[in-house]
C-alpha cells in the first residue's frame, strides 16, 4: 500500500522531534508555575485556566473541522490557553478568557494560516485586546490569601513590587523573598520568580529555547534598571523579578513563529523587548508593558531575518 505523503513548509530536517514534542515541554515547563499559582488563589486560578483551556480547544477545533485541516495534532492551542491564563488576574470573570482564546486562536493565529504563519503571538494578541478594552479589571494585581487562595468574591488588590521601584523606592529584604517565592500580588501565575525561572532553564536544558532572546532582553532590563535607580540593586531585582518580567522573557518572547531566525536577529530581538519595556515602564501610565513591547517587536521579526538571513548560495544580490 502506497505510503502516504504530505508537503510541508522547509527547513526540512531528519529528526525525531516534532512540534507537538516541543509544545508538550513548553507545558511541562509551565506546570511548576500554574500549580503555585492554584496554591495561592484557589479556584478562583482553576477558573480561568478551565475556561481558557477549553475556549482555545474549541476555536482550534471548531475552526480547522471547518476548514478540512488536521485538528489539534500541534498542541500549540494548549500553549496559548496556559500563557493567556497565567496572565490574566484572577479577579476578571470568565468570559474574559472566553474572548481572549478565542481572539488569540482565529484572530491571531487561523486568519494568518494556523501556526508557523502567525506574525504576532497568538496569546500576547488576546491579551492586549483584553488590556485595551477592559483597562481597569486587567491592571488589578490580587494579594495571594493562604491556604489554598482566595474564594472568587473576596478577591483584593494590591500593590506589586514592580510598582513600588517605578515609584523610585527601594525594596527590603522580605519584599524580595516573597517575590522569589511568589508570594506578592500580582496576575495568576506571573508573581513566583522562582519556578519560571527553573521553568526557562529546563527549555534552555532541552534546547527547546536559545538563550539569545531571554539572556539580551534581561540583560539590557538591568541595565537600564542600574542606570535609572543610580545603582539601587533592589530597584534592578524588582523589575526582573517583578511583573511578566520572566515570563515574558523565556516564554513569550521566545515564541518560533514570532521571533527572528538568526542568533544575530534573535539578540536585537530581546534587546529591543527589554528597551520597550523600560520605556513603557518608566515614561508612561501603564505599569507593565510587556505584553506590548513583545507584540511590537514582533512586527520587526520579518524585517531583522530579511536583513540577517544568510544569502542562498548563488542567488543574486
């Protein structure tokens, strides 16, 4: 019986590890972080990762049924469910999930022709959607509450160490701690430094990731951070450790689709997000910033690997 052939997109490369191998590891990095974090809110956590998970299952499916496509074999949905959760606060109701997977999966992603064609990160873009329409509700960062987090009405706000350095003060000692372990306020899963640290080492350990991109976008977060606080080393520790600072760095930033193919290209990249997200942090209103410093480097992606991108071999200039 005749084997069954299918065209795909080069590089073509004689390898056991495929797409669906890779996103599994992205996930399996994750797991520390999600865990924590439904450790420290409770089912209010479980809420939005059960809604995302299955809003982005479902556009993906539903979606590519309709178009005749395979359906759900790259497990990069999976992906963008988790990464859309974990940056959510745990306060907002969800239908915001809802609307963000579904805008992340056929807005960001099946539009642009499903993975691998997809200029933008597909959570990053459901995310900064939510941002812009619901200011308010997604710029609240919840008070971990133990044990087991807070029941969804009691839900508080409070301030993060990111913004306690924006404002030019110092941390102390505890606030430092607690950033490490993750127990300050913050989105879902973006507060505990330690396990998305970790979570980063194992890509970089499995050769998921490059440490091009996470290396140059925190280096050049510290520098900056060094020469704004004249040398408060609090101040540096509070904007890498604060915010979606390492998530952004190992998780998002790193995206295949959406960041350059060269490590030349891949350099400028992280060195261009840790810029945008210093600006945004020091010279405008919104505190993060790094959903919309990834998104807006990833609209110079095509131009640096047209730039970077070795010549072919005998083709003309």
């Amino acid at each position: 019986m005749p084997t069954k052939l299918t065209q795909v997109a080069s590089p073509h490369l004689f390898t056991q590890t495929r797409t669906s191998t890779i996103m599994r590891t992205v996930c399996l990095a994750l797991l520390p972080a999600i865990f924590a974090s439904i450790f420290f809110f409770g089912l209010a956590a479980v809420k939005i990762y059960v809604a995302s998970i299955l809003t982005c299952f479902s556009a993906e499916f539903i979606w590519r049924k309709w178009r005749k496509r395979e359906t759900l074999a790259d497990s990069s949905w999976l992906v963008t469910a988790l990464l859309l959760a974990m940056s959510l606060p745990v306060s907002v109701p969800f239908w915001y999930p809802v609307i963000g997977g579904t805008i992340a999966i056929i807005g960001a992603k099946e539009l642009f022709g499903g993975l691998g064609e997809n200029f933008l990160n597909p959570a990053l873009a459901g995310r900064a959607v939510l941002r812009l329409v619901f200011a308010k509700e997604m710029t609240e960062n919840v008070q971990p509450q133990l044990p087991f987090g807070l029941p969804q009405v009691d839900v508080v706000s409070s301030a993060t160490p990111l913004m306690i350095v924006e404002k030019g003060e110092s941390l102390d000692l505890s606030q430092l701690l607690e950033s490490i372990v993750g127990f300050v306020a913050g989105k879902n899963a973006e507060t505990s430094a330690l396990l998305l640290l970790a979570g980063g080492i194992f890509l970089l350990i499995k050769k998921v990731i490059t440490w091009q991109i996470p290396v140059s976008m925190l280096a050049t977060i510290s520098v900056i951070a060094l020469f704004t606080s004249h040398g408060d080393l609090t101040q540096v520790a509070g904007h890498l450790l604060g915010g979606a600072t390492l998530l952004g760095a190992f998780f998002m930033a790193t995206d295949y689709c959406s960041s350059p193919s060269t490590p030349t290209g891949e350099i400028i990249f992280g060195i261009g997000c840790g810029v945008v997200v210093m600006a945004f942090r020091l010279f405008s209103s919104m505190p993060e910033g790094m959903t919309f410093a990834i998104l807006l480097m990833n609209c110079t992606t095509p131009l640096l690997d047209r730039w970077l991108i070795p010549r072919v071999f005998g083709e003309k200039a």
